[in-house]
C-alpha cells in the first residue's frame, strides 16, 4: 500500500512522529513537505519557517529510523500546492491531523473528478503536551514546550 501525508514539519515534535508511524504501519509511505513559497501560506499563525532545505533534512533523518522500524521505504516531495502529491493516482491513504481532515475531503473530490479512486483519510489524534493543550511546532518556536510537549520554564 501507498500513503502519503504532507506538512510544514518546522520543527518536527512527537504529533508529528505519530503521523509518520502510523503512516508506516499502513505502508510505504511519500511526504509532501511545503516548499519555501508554500509553507508560510499554511501557517495559522504568522512565524518564521526554516528554508526547505533545513527542514528537508530534519524530516529525511526522523523518517529514516520509523521507517527502519517497520522495515518500509519513503520518499520526501515538495508540496507546491496545499492538495500536492495526494491527488495522484498511485496512493491508497492520506494521513492527516484533526484540522487537516478537511484538506483530505478536499484531495478526494479532486481525485473523483481526474477518475482515481478515494484514499480513505487515517486521522491520527494530536498528541498532547504536559498542559494538555497540543504540541504543535508553533508552541514549540515560541518556547512554550519542546519537542515532546514538556513545559519551557526559565530557570
């Protein structure tokens, strides 16, 4: 089986590792990783994204070991396109979040419409920091938890 997800992944924290493993465990699996014009438009927030190239680098050594874990292959993408490389014929499944589960329904009218089959959408549950709130890499830029979700304190 094919799966594919995508995302900004600057910095890559452990919501993003339960993407990537349950990806794994479906598949062998493509990311799409927002090219430097793409990544600022898909933020909530207004913040400082690291050059492709940065980021490209970070995700291929996190995906490396997962991948090595459930003996599968991968391939990084740049996504210049909020649909991207889901909307291509080869997939079986889309891995998304909670708030991109929206962006998966999407991928799927437009792959009814060039006559592909639906993925079926895998929404993996946010990971929770020691708050409670999630870990999200915007919380984490702005020092607020790391990249497992511990509370920043300045001591």
């Amino acid at each position: 089986m094919d799966v594919a997800l995508g995302g900004t992944f600057d910095p890559v924290h452990d919501g993003h590792r339960r993407l990537f493993e349950r990806a794994f465990e479906l598949g062998d699996v493509t990311v799409g990783l927002t090219s430097d014009e793409l990544a600022p438009k898909t933020r909530d927030v207004d913040r400082r994204v690291r050059s492709y190239d940065e980021r490209n680098a970070d995700l291929e050594t996190e995906l490396e070991s997962i991948a090595a874990d459930y003996d599968r292959e991968f391939e990084v993408r740049k996504l210049e396109s909020p649909t991207g490389i889901a909307t291509e014929p080869q997939y079986d499944y889309l891995v998304v979040s909670p708030e991109t589960r929206e962006g998966g329904e999407r991928i799927n009218e437009i792959r009814r419409e060039r006559g592909h089959d639906p993925l079926e959408v895998v929404v993996v549950p946010h990971v929770l920091a020691d708050d409670g709130d999630i870990i999200s890499s915007t919380r984490i830029v702005k020092g607020e938890i790391d990249e497992h979700g511990n509370i920043v304190t300045d001591d």
